[in-house]
C-alpha cells in the first residue's frame, strides 16, 4: 500500500491481475488518441490487452451533451486478455456528460477521474444532472479522484503562449500521463508521436509533451491523496517473436496485399466510397501505393464494386468494401461477379441496422444478406475473422479462395473489428502460404467457361492475351462453348455447377475446430465474427464452474467445414449467440437439421463475458 | 471457339466480326454502327487482343458480342464503372463502353457524369434511339415530349435531355455527334474519338424501327438533310444548306445562334476547343435550326488512369524495396524471448 511520507519517488505499487480502463469525454477531447496512446504504452509494457473503441455518430456533437460522448475502453493484464472487459475499474470521465454516460459500466468500487474544471453549472445542466453528482454522495460507492485538471493543465502549458482553446486541447494529455504513472507505464513512445503528430507547430507538441509530464508529475508526487495509489500489472506470457499492437483494419489491409503477393499478382485495385465503418480500410489502403495498390474512391458504391470487376477482369486483385447499406447497392454486381466467374474480394464491415440504424455501432446482422442477398441461385464463399489479428489471414484466405475457385468472396468484419485492437505477432512473409494464379495463355481449345475439373473453375483469361479474344457477360452461357445459351437444360446444369463449386471449397479450407473444451459433450456455444473472444473467455469462465461446455467458432460460413455438421451433432445442445436476432443459427438448424439455440443481442455493442456465462449456465444445466 | 490469329497482313472490317449471329431486328440502326466500327476499328489499326468493349444492357448493349475483340456484357448502367477498373488495372488495353440512353442517361446517369469528369482514357458511344427497346418500347430519357408509350399511353409529360449538352456539363473534352445511317460520317466520327486521349463521348442518333421509327426524320431524312444538319469541321465557318448558302453567326449583343445568309458578315468559325461555343451548338434543335454534327468538343487534357499512376509511382508504387516485412514491422515493435 502507499506509504504518506512525502517525498516518495518510489511509492510501493500494488499489483492487479488485469484492469479495464475508460476515457470517456465530448468528441472533440481527443479520447480516442488518448486511449490509442495508452493501448501502445500498455502493449509496450508486455501486457496482453484488447480495446474496445466507441464514439458518437456525430463528427462534433453540441459540447457537453450526453450524445457526443466519445469512449475508448482498453483492458490489458497479465493474462490472456480477448475483451475489452465488461465492466470498468477505472472511469476517466472528462466532463459531466461523459461520467453521466458511463456510470452505468461502473465496476461497484470502481476508480472515477474526473476534470472538476468541466462540472461547471451549465455543463451539469446539458448533462441533465440535476445537482452536482461530486458534492451530493450519489458516487459514494466509488472511488472519486477529482483534479481540476483544466487549471492544472492550464498552468502545465502556460509557458508556451497557446490560445486557451489550444491550452485546453492538451487537456486529454495531462489525463494520459496521470494514468500513464497509475499503471507504471513509459511515456517515451507518447512523446515521440506527439513530436512527430505537431511537427509543423513545435509549441503545440511542447504544450502537450508538457501536460503529459504534469499529469504524470502529479502521481508521481505528492500532491497526489493519500488514497491513490500505482499499481503494477505483470507482462503477459506471450509466444516468443516480433509483436506490435493491430487493428482489425490495418490486420485486413495488410493480409490482401500479402494476399495479393501470394498469388503473385502485382496489383490491386481497392474501390470504395465512404461509408462508416468501412471507410477505415479505404484509408489505410490508400497510403500503401509502394505495395502495388492503387484505391479508387468510386461515385458509389455501385461503380466501387463495378471498378473492382472490371480490375479483376484485367487481371489484378479488385476489393470493395463497404457496410451494410453499401452491401446492398453492391447486390447486382455480386451477382455479375458470380455468373462471369471472376475474383473480388469484398469486404462487409457491419453495422447496428436495418437501413441507417446505428453507423457507429456493431452488429452482426448481414450474415443472410452475405450468404442468401441476392437473386436467383447465386452463391458465393463468405469468410469471417474472429480477432483483429486474426483479420490477416482472412485476408490472405479471401484472395486464395477468390482467385482459385474463380468467385467473389465476402470477408465479414464489423465495427467493433475495424477498430479494435490487440497485440499481434508478426508473421514472417517466407511462412505465408504460395497460391500462384496462373493465366490462361494458350489459346488452343481455349474456352472461357472450360472448368478445371477439380475446383469447377473457369480460366482467368485477361484481356491483352492474343488468340484469347471472348466474351463474357450477365446472360447464362453454354457449358461446352461459353456462348449465350437459353437453352433450359444447360441453365440447370450451370446452376448447379456454381452451386458445387462453391460447395467443393469445403474440401479445401481446415476441417471446423473446437477452440476450447472436447469435440462433443453437454454443450457447444457456436459463435463466428468479432464475438469470438467474449464467447470464449466466458466458456473458459464456465467451464472453470465445471460446466461440461465447449467453444466451437465458425470462420467458414459459406461454405461450412465439412465436418461441422457432425461435430454439433455431438453435442446434446447447441447455443448461438450473436450480435443479432438469429442468423447463423438458422443457418446451421437449416443446414443441419439440428435444434440449436439462439443468445441474442442487438444493442449495438458487443457481449459481456457475464451475459454469456450466464445463458451457458441456463443451457449446459438443462437436461435435454 | 475458332481462333484467327492475323500477324501477316493488316486487319480488315470482316476481321472484327465475331462467329456469333448478330440479332437485331431487321433494318436496326444497330447494323450499321457495328459496320461503321468495324471500319473503323480497321482504319486505325486497332490490335483485337489489346481492344475491349464493354456494355451494360439494352439493345446496344449486344454489340461486344458481335465484334472480335474481347468483350464485357455487363450490367445496366454500369458498364462505365467496370470500364474504369479495366483502365485502372490495365492502362494499355482500349476500351470501348457501348451504351444506350436508357442505359447512360436513365439508369447509368451517375456513372456516365463521373467517367466524363475523370477523363478515362476510353471511348464511350451512347446510341440514342429516344426509346426502351429491348423492355419493348417504353419512352426514354431522351423520348421528346409527348411521346406516346406503353407506360406514357396519354403522352410523356417529361422534359428530354440532351446527351451532348450533358457531356459537357460533365467535363467531357470529346463530345461528337453521328447518325446510323451516316456511314463514312460516322466511321470518321468514331476514328477522331479513338485518335482522342482521355474520355470521348459520341452519340449516335440510331432508328429504332420497330418502337420509334423515324423519330429523326426531322432532320436526317434525305430531302431535308442538306437543311437540317450542320457538319462542323474545326476552323470552317458554320455554314450548311442545299448549297452551303446559310450560316450560323451570334446575336449582336447576345450569347445565342441565329441563322443568316452564308455570306452576312460575322459568320462564326467552328473552334473545337472552344466549350461555350460546344453548348450552343449542342443545343441547336430542328426546325429552327439545323442539328449539329461531328466534333462538337474536343480538348484533351491529363487521363485519369495516367494521373493515378504518375501520383502512385511518384509513391513509390512497385518499389523493390516494398517488402512485405518491413510494412508489417513498421511502427512500434516489441520483442518476446
């Protein structure tokens, strides 16, 4: 525990297991940068950890209102860490707003920051606190550590003549460094991106690198309470190698380009128009031109998707990306895509729906429109990744499985993916698979709908190719020529050779495994996509109860793992949560005729581990 | 699938003709555009495996079928978007979007505006036939007022657009005009668009003989051509009649045409650089005055695809040096031992 006697350079330090940490302000406090600082410092520090970033829709909400509330949740410890944690122990509440907003995820004992500086009587009144909740004892329960950290960041930055708007910016700084002390973390890594983020106003990264030393100064002396003490959280245990913390979206970025390098293809063309989330991966893609990408902000999302076809018909790598509502518009194409036989890879960030719904929030509602949303008998591979790392060799997969079976591939990722992250090791490019496209070339008995008789696919023949000059289109083809056919027994042979073809990719991709618990038993929690590390830190949770329950996550969702069908047949019962009201659980009681069970939730934000638990302990302590 | 390969000698109209049956109604304007490219595609000598035609659908829609090249039969409206990725992904091949003005005016409205703007290195030739066709005779975009229809039985209400004049709104530096039936005019027309770098634009005014026939007897009509048709050539006055003895020249005062004797003084110039002027004369409409034809606007400037690449390379797009390792390691790194 903390000793009183001032000075003390070195006060004792009381170790915790794992702490969940949220900066929470007006969107305009910079919480996210503030929350991204510490999840570096943090993954620095050796700790494993997940971030579970959440803002407003709105770019600059009114100041000071519930609704322009931005968050940024980081949990980080010593041991294995997959959520961002489903309660807080420490609230950093910039403004009244922000602790009005929060308080509901409040740990009981929790810790609670707060800018005394922003309770100003007009700004408890937009918050809609009727009293001052840090004088009238309604916090009791917690732990409350009011600064006035707008005066003390005032006085921080004063040598530095900043306007008090820009002395007010650095406030987020001052609350990063005191938080940065509180957890023994380093500051050296904030203080470089600060230099490198203001290098063209030298005053402003002082400013900032100055309120980061205040607030870390604070702890660190005493003007500190009594109360407050450091803690320290041991390393994690991590496999030997390289690591850096990823992003969902950067992982996915950089999984097509290697992707793309993989199948020894020098270019892609990534197209898409701004939606959010997905516009993220646009971004990203955008300042990697040296990797052989090139990004096309198209009209809409219907040219984005028409710019990737027409990419992969001239033979490069075409992506699209795009939510919900853009997946929609994008249907036709999809459809194009899978009668010419031609290889995109498109990308569903999802989000809180129908129709507009939440932008900034999180489903997993998309699922029927990747694997059924479209007319006719039209069926193509949709693939999800389950972590931010893991967004990486989805990438790598969607363009395996693309240019080999000849067909457009859905990656399911969402929200909470594309922004979250999580402490990555860096694979080795000579440990990446090799899947080389090999383009038709030889024009004796060429035809472009002639199907290796393996995979059913069709040669990818590009236009520039002398002697291979054809025709492909919308309209149904003849099997044995490709020409335009209208003949009725040849569509119902076409129909059912897309439809094997896509099946047959069930004999190529890994056979469904069980990530925690034994290939049969009482019951099986089926998850697939972002909700992968809360399904599985609460079947972990129960299965330390002794409940007889395993962890079954589904990456493959058109087509399933051969063997999934009788892996859940194993089980007496079998429980799907997800971000929505019931999707792959149809799925699979249609696929497979079994009588699984739907947990669902459609906030808008991802499973608590306690919900979880709990709806384990109903179903694996029923009998069947 | 036979395979013609022609390395000896130099390729003929016939050359671009694919194996497949050409099904257009009898007496389609179609016929006659599809033997004007193929000419055309000849008299500049264009390779076949570096040549692509892309559609979206309609009618006109049906054309990469029929020609010997390679081919895209994409989906309504969009063939402009598919188009732009073929130029992204590859700059060398030429790229022909057929289109039609249901499919560029009506459903594809938004892309034609965009592959103008940009300026992609491709040719783009609207055949407007003032009506749906291949849905079977629906009015159009570009249906005149009062266009009596299937789904207009009282007459359409709706004012037409007007292909060029869009063009130009759009930021097309190569807008022309032909008619079906114009053949050597039209064979020239579709030979200047491909001469042109960046996006070129060209309507065809093409019959539709079973839903709208006739619909431009107004002005190409045998007995009444000679009136009602001005055939521009850069740097010529804007002369046009039986014998060449009316002009156009500007209102004193005004930013607008009027028909005077050949020889008033004032006659106006045909500068195919010059945008204003393009607008005027796109607009000009039969009876008034005569329809204008051949280069209306021509004003190269950069290429999209030309542009991207120049700005990717100067980013250092293909470096060597971009190894996948060193994108990965980029940043703050730790190691675990």
């Amino acid at each position: 525990m903390a000793t009183s006697t001032p000075p003390r350079p070195s006060r004792t330090r009381e170790a915790v297991e794992s702490v969940v940490i949220r900066f929470a302000g007006d969107s305009g406090d910079g919480m996210q940068v503030t929350g991204s600082q510490f999840t570096v410092e943090t993954a620095l520090a050796g700790n494993d950890l997940a971030t579970f970033p959440d803002f407003p829709a709105e770019i600059r909400a009114p100041a000071g209102t519930t609704f322009g509330v931005s968050a940024f949740q980081i949990r980080f410890g010593a041991a294995d860490v997959l959520t961002a944690g489903d309660a807080m122990d420490v609230l950093v509440a910039m403004n009244p707003a922000a602790l009005k907003v929060e308080l509901r995820d409040l740990k009981p004992s929790a810790t609670i920051v707060v800018d005394t500086g922003a309770f100003t009587e007009r700004n408890l009144a937009k918050a809609g606190f009727a009293a001052n909740p840090l004088q009238d004892g309604s916090l009791a329960k917690y732990r409350l550590l009011p600064f006035d950290i707008t005066k003390l960041t005032a006085d921080a930055v004063k040598t530095f003549g900043l306007g008090t708007k820009e002395a007010h910016r650095c406030r987020n700084m001052w609350a990063l460094g005191l938080m940065l002390w509180m957890y023994g973390r380093e500051r050296a890594a904030t203080v470089e991106w600060l230099q490198k983020k203001f290098a063209k106003r030298p005053d402003i990264a002082a400013a900032n690198v100055a309120a980061l030393n205040a607030g870390h100064a604070f702890g660190e002396t005493a003007e500190m309470a009594e109360h407050v003490v450091g803690y320290t959280v041991a390393p994690a245990h991590f496999t030997p190698g390289v690591y850096r913390t990823v992003s969902g979206t950067e992982a996915l970025a950089w999984g097509l380009i290697a992707g793309m390098r993989a199948a020894g293809l020098s270019r892609m063309i990534f197209s898409g128009y701004p939606i959010t989330p997905a516009s993220a991966l646009l971004h990203t893609l955008a300042n990697l031109k040296a990797f052989g990408v090139l990004t096309f902000q198209a009209e809409d999302e219907i040219a984005a998707i028409g710019a990737a076809i027409g990419a992969a018909y001239a033979g490069a790598l075409g992506v699209t990306s795009s939510s919900g509502p853009g997946i929609a518009l994008k249907t036709e194409m999809l459809g194009l895509a899978i009668a010419t036989e031609l290889p995109i890879v498109l990308v569903d960030s999802q989000r809180a729906g129908p129709s507009t719904g939440m932008p900034t929030k999180t489903e997993q509602s998309d699922l029927f429109q990747a694997v059924l949303g479209r007319n006719a008998d039209s069926p193509l591979a949709v693939i999800a990744p389950c972590t931010a790392g893991d967004c990486f060799p989805i990438g790598v997969e969607a363009v395996r499985l693309a240019t080999k079976y000849m067909t457009p591939v859905i990656v399911m990722s969402d929200t909470y993916l594309a922004h979250a992250a999580e402490p990555w090791r860096i694979p080795e490019e000579r440990d990446l698979p090799r899947f080389p496209v090999r383009f038709r070339t030889d024009p004796a008995g060429f035809q472009p709908f002639q199907r290796d008789p393996d995979t059913l696919s069709r040669p990818w023949a590009l236009p520039g190719t002398p002697g291979l000059e054809h025709r492909i289109g919308g309209i149904e083809k003849d099997f044995d020529t490709g020409h335009i056919s209208y003949d009725p027994a040849n569509h119902h042979r076409m129909t059912q050779t897309r439809a094997a073809k896509i099946a047959g990719i069930a004999r190529d991709i890994p056979p469904q495994d069980v990530a925690l618990g034994e290939p049969l038993g009482k019951l099986a929690v089926v998850g697939w996509g972002s909700t992968f590390g809360a399904i599985h830190e609460a079947v972990r949770r129960s299965r330390g109860e002794g409940l007889e329950v395993s962890h079954i996550h589904v990456r493959y969702l058109s087509p399933f793992p051969a063997n999934l069908g009788d892996l859940l047949r194993r089980f007496e019962r079998v429980l799907v949560p997800e971000l929505n009201n019931g999707q792959l659980v149809q799925l699979l009681r249609a696929a497979y005729l079994i009588d699984a069970q739907g947990f669902n939730k459609i906030s808008g934000k991802p499973f608590h581990v306690a919900e979880l638990a709990a709806a384990i302990r109903e179903h694996a302590g029923r009998d069947s | 699938m036979t395979v013609v390969t022609v390395t000896d000698r130099e390729l003929q109209p016939k050359d671009f003709a694919s194996d497949q049956e050409v099904r257009w109604c009898p007496g389609c304007g179609d016929y006659a555009i599809l033997k004007a490219m193929q000419k055309a595609l000849a008299d500049v000598g264009a390779p076949r495996e570096r040549t692509v035609f892309v559609s979206g659908i309609g009618c006109a829609a049906r054309f990469p079928y029929y020609v010997s090249t390679y081919g895209f039969h994409t989906i309504h409206g969009r063939a402009p978007t598919i188009a732009t990725g073929i130029k992204l992904a590859n700059p060398e091949l030429d790229v022909w979007v057929v289109t039609g003005d249901g499919d560029a005016l009506s459903i594809g409205g938004n892309h034609l505006l965009h592959v103008l703007r940009r300026n992609v290195d491709l040719q783009l030739v609207l055949f407007n036939n003032e009506i749906y066709g291949l849905t079977k005779g629906q009015y159009s975009p570009t249906s005149r007022k009062g266009t009596r229809s299937p789904s207009t039985p009282l007459g359409s209400v709706e004012n037409p657009i007007s292909a060029c004049q869009v063009a130009l709104g759009a930021g097309a530096r190569f807008v022309a005009r032909s008619v079906d039936t114009l053949m050597a005019h039209l064979v020239g027309v579709l030979g200047r668009a491909h001469e042109h770098r960046g996006a070129s634009f060209v309507e065809v005014f093409q019959n539709c003989v079973v839903f709208n026939d006739g619909v431009f007897d107004n002005f190409t009509a045998k007995e009444i051509a000679p009136e009602a048709q001005l055939h521009l050539q850069h740097g010529q006055p804007l002369v046009f009649g039986r014998t060449r003895e009316k002009a156009l020249r500007l209102v004193p005062g005004k930013l607008e045409l009027e028909v005077v004797p050949a020889t008033a003084g004032d006659v106006l110039v045909h500068d195919e650089r010059n945008r204003a002027l393009a607008q005027l004369l796109a607009s000009l409409e039969p009876p008034e005055f005569p329809v204008a034809l051949g280069v209306l606007y021509c004003n190269p400037a950069p290429a999209f695809e030309g542009e991207v690449y120049a700005q990717a390379r100067a980013a250092g797009l293909g470096t060597a040096s971009a190894s996948l390792d060193g994108l990965l390691r980029g940043g703050q790194t730790w190691t675990v031992s």
